[in-house]
C-alpha cells in the first residue's frame, strides 16, 4: 500500500511540475484556419493581369465565437505574368496568441494562351 502512495504521490508532483511549465499563458493554442476562395490551381495567360482570389482566415476564441482574423493576413504574391512558369501565392495567418494557422498555397501556371 506505501508503494501505491508514493506512486500517486509522485504522479501527482510531476503533473504538477508539467503544468506549471507550459507555456500556455492565456489558454489559446487553438490554431486558425485559412480557407482560399477560388481554385488551389489554375492556368493563366501569359501577359494579362493577375489578380488572385484571396482567401479569409477565421479564428476561435476562448469564448468558442469564430471570428475573422483575414486583416492579419500575410500573401506572399510573386506571380510574374510576362514569363511563363509555375508560380506561387502563400497565405499565412497568426492569431493574437501567437498561433500559427496551416500555411495555404495556390499554384498559378502562367501559360500561353489558355
């Protein structure tokens, strides 16, 4: 029975040291989501303008209220129309926590003709 004391005893005491080393100051280590709107993929003719879809990103606070978070967006755009390739359009999105969202990229092939 003193065995099974001082394994409680003990599991409890390391619980104890784990919570209060975690980082976790305000309780929000949710992630938020970025969602793209339009395609993950498209061709597009070589010498005409580019104007990307976009996305929103939306976060969940402690509350449990969704709200959106899209003006904290970073777009990394680099699509050069005039040359012919594969480009890339990435989203990412950190919440006030400091929370990363799960970055989101749209490929753009700049094609001739389409």
């Amino acid at each position: 029975m003193k065995h099974l004391k001082f394994l409680l005893i003990l599991f409890l005491a390391l619980t104890f040291l784990y919570s209060g080393c975690k980082k976790d100051d305000n309780g929000d280590n949710e992630k938020p989501y970025i969602e793209m709107l339009g395609y993950a993929s498209i061709n597009h003719s070589l010498g005409m303008p580019y104007n990307d879809a976009g996305a929103i990103a939306w976060d969940i606070t402690m509350e449990g209220d969704t709200v959106d978070i899209s003006d904290r967006m970073v777009v990394d755009d680099k699509v050069n129309v005039n040359t012919a390739g594969t480009y890339y359009v990435t989203y990412n999105v950190s919440d006030e926590a400091g929370n990363a969202a799960d970055e989101k990229k749209r490929t753009v092939h700049v094609v001739i003709g389409k």
